[in-house]
C-alpha cells in the first residue's frame, strides 16, 4: 500500500512538475521535464519500488505525453498497457489533497477558509465528545478550515454512525 501511494504522489508531483514547465516556444510542455520523470520512473521500476507506471500529462485539453513503463503483472512479465487498469484503494484524500491545492495556488481557495464557505451544509456541525461512556454530540470550538480537512484525520462521522459505536 505504502508503495503504491508513494507512486501515486510521485506520478502526482512529477506530472504536475512537467505541466508546470512550458517550453518558452510553442507553448507546449517541457522535453527535458519530461525526460526527467520518464527517467524517475525508469528508475524506480528497475529498483523495485513499482512494477510499472502509465503516466499521461495533458495541458490545454490535449494529451502531450502518454507512456506505459515497466510490468503490469510482474510474476508473468505481462508489459505494462496505456490502457492497464489499476485498483487505487484509499487514494481519495490525497487525489482530493492534490486537487484542492491546485485551487490554493490558482488563488480560488484559501487554506483558512471555513469548509461550511464551499459546502454551506457543514454550517454548525457538531463533534463528538466522550461522556461517562457515551459520545455526546456539541458545538465546535471552531468551524472546520480546508487545512483541517487536509490533515487527513480518521475521518468525520455522522450521529447515527457515532451512535453506533
């Protein structure tokens, strides 16, 4: 699992690196940038740390780089395909993470503001409190920050789960 995330975020940061880098002419992405993540992901496939990787960038709408590396089954040697399917189990708060980030540096959200900002519907939520063996639901100290949102804590609960408990 723990390899699998790493993959995840390196794919993520190095794919985000290559369409961060425009090539001064043409307008389009970055060869040496590229070249680089290619090269990573070479790299860590011939080290073990992943078996294979299909990377895709695309800036503008229009795909710029798609490559399968490596194995997609490594006990048969089966190549890795562009159209491999992978399982991604628990990835949704980091893609999610990624995601939000990318609005953070657009400046159309801000670490500091209240989640109930974008989601109305988590206005006055409660959390909840251990008391004599039972969780009783109260006010917050403070409403939920998109920063809070991105520590990635156990996750939130619903009264009726909590009461489940």
């Amino acid at each position: 699992m723990r390899k699998i995330m790493r993959a995840l975020s390196l794919l993520l940061a190095f794919g985000l690196a290559a369409c961060a880098s425009v090539a001064q002419q043409g307008g389009g992405l970055s060869k040496d940038r590229l070249d680089a993540l290619t090269a990573r992901m070479q790299a860590d496939i011939q080290q073990g740390k992943v078996p294979g990787a299909v990377m895709l960038v695309a800036r503008n709408g229009s795909v710029g780089y798609f490559e399968a590396l490596g194995q997609r089954d490594p006990k048969t040697g089966a190549p890795m395909k562009k159209d491999s399917v992978f399982r991604i189990y628990s990835m949704t708060k980091p893609i999610v993470t990624t995601a939000a980030m990318i609005l953070v540096e657009e400046g159309r959200l801000q670490l500091t503001d209240p989640v109930s900002m974008h989601l109305p519907e988590l206005k006055g939520m409660k959390v909840g409190v251990e008391k004599g063996g039972t969780l009783e639901l109260v006010p917050q100290a403070r409403e939920m920050t998109i920063q809070d949102l991105m520590r990635q804590p156990r996750g939130s609960r619903t009264a009726s789960s909590a009461s489940r408990s």
